[in-house]
C-alpha cells in the first residue's frame, strides 16, 4: 500500500484524517488486509513514524499485526513513482505479483481483490477493476512488469507502464464507484455513501 506522499493538496496529514469511524489510512488498510496476500507492504515517507503507528495500531486491533510490514521511503518527496519502487524492491524473492492499493483510497470494496486475482491468467501482465469503464484500484501488477516499476521516476504511478500493454491489461468491472475514489481535499472526507 502506497502511503509516503505529502498530501498538499489535502494540507497534510490526509492519511491520519478522520474518516467514517476510524482513519483513512485504517479504511484502506481494510481492504488491503482483506486481499489473498500473505504480508501487507505499507511504504511510508512524509508522515512516516505517525502513519506507522497508527498502521500498527489498526493491525494489533484486528488481529493482522503478523501480516504488516512497513517500509521506509526515504526519497517519498519524489512523488508516487519512489513508493512504488520501494514497495516493489521489498517484496519476497519469487513473488508472483503485487497489488496496489493507495492510502488515501477508503472505499476499496474488501473482496475486489480475489476477483482481481482470478482474472490474472495467460499472457495477462495486470488487473485493474473498472466501474463503467474507468480503471480505478487497486491494481494487480504481475512480476514480469517489475522491472519497468522499477525505472518509474517522478511524480507517476503505474498507469503509464499498464498502457503500454493494451489488451494484455484485465479490466474487472465492478458496480462499486469506491475503486475511483480517493480522498485529495478535506471535503472529500464526506462525499460519497
């Protein structure tokens, strides 16, 4: 889970925002603990020891504490492209794939990322679930795209590496508009169901 930007446009602080009955960073997390991994990757950066804590926090209160795993991302002021990279360079030798889910991102539905997984076969170098028709997260990226993630720079996610490879991209339609929403300015905080 990418969690290390500054959040400028929110005014800082966005992860560690109350959201609903508890933070944003812990809905996410949510989601990301309710997919078919066996460790959860949380990079940290700008608000590192204070997201941490409460990473840590979340992950005690609901019994996933063995599956959290923080990483430090030192150059985060680079943008989202130094959060991948890290996130990808601390996963397990023989990892098959990685989902991305972003921290500011709440309303991930819990089981999205078992169909995600599902649709990931043949030659498939990705899934991204899609709510008509926009692409949205999280994504799963399969190892043979590691490399390119690895070469990002700048403020950028994955999206322009996943262009690159029409129709070997899975798009996994779902009727819940929570893969495109995000949290960017404190009244986001309340729209939405």
């Amino acid at each position: 889970m990418l969690g290390a930007g500054r959040g400028s446009r929110f005014g800082g602080g966005k992860l560690l925002a109350a959201y609903r009955e508890g933070l944003v960073i812990e809905s996410a997390l949510a989601a990301a603990f309710a997919a078919p991994v066996e460790t959860v990757l949380l990079t940290v950066g700008c608000d590192g020891p204070a997201v941490a804590e409460a990473a840590r926090v979340f992950a005690s209160r609901t019994g996933q504490t063995a599956r959290l795993r923080i990483v430090e991302t030192p150059d985060w002021a680079e943008g989202m492209s130094a959060s991948l990279r890290r996130g990808v360079s601390a996963l397990p030798a023989g990892s098959r794939g990685v989902f991305v889910f972003l921290g500011d991102m709440p309303r991930v539905p819990a089981g999205l990322a078992d169909d995600l997984a599902a649709a990931l076969r043949g030659d498939a170098v990705a899934a991204v679930p899609a709510f008509e028709g926009r692409p949205g997260h999280p994504a799963l990226i399969g190892a043979a795209l590691f490399p390119e993630i690895g070469r990002l720079s700048g403020d950028r996610g994955a999206r322009g590496v996943l262009d690159a490879y029409p129709g070997r991209v899975i798009q996994v339609e779902t009727g819940d508009d929570g893969v495109l929403f995000d949290i960017d300015a404190p009244g986001d905080l309340t729209r939405g169901p």
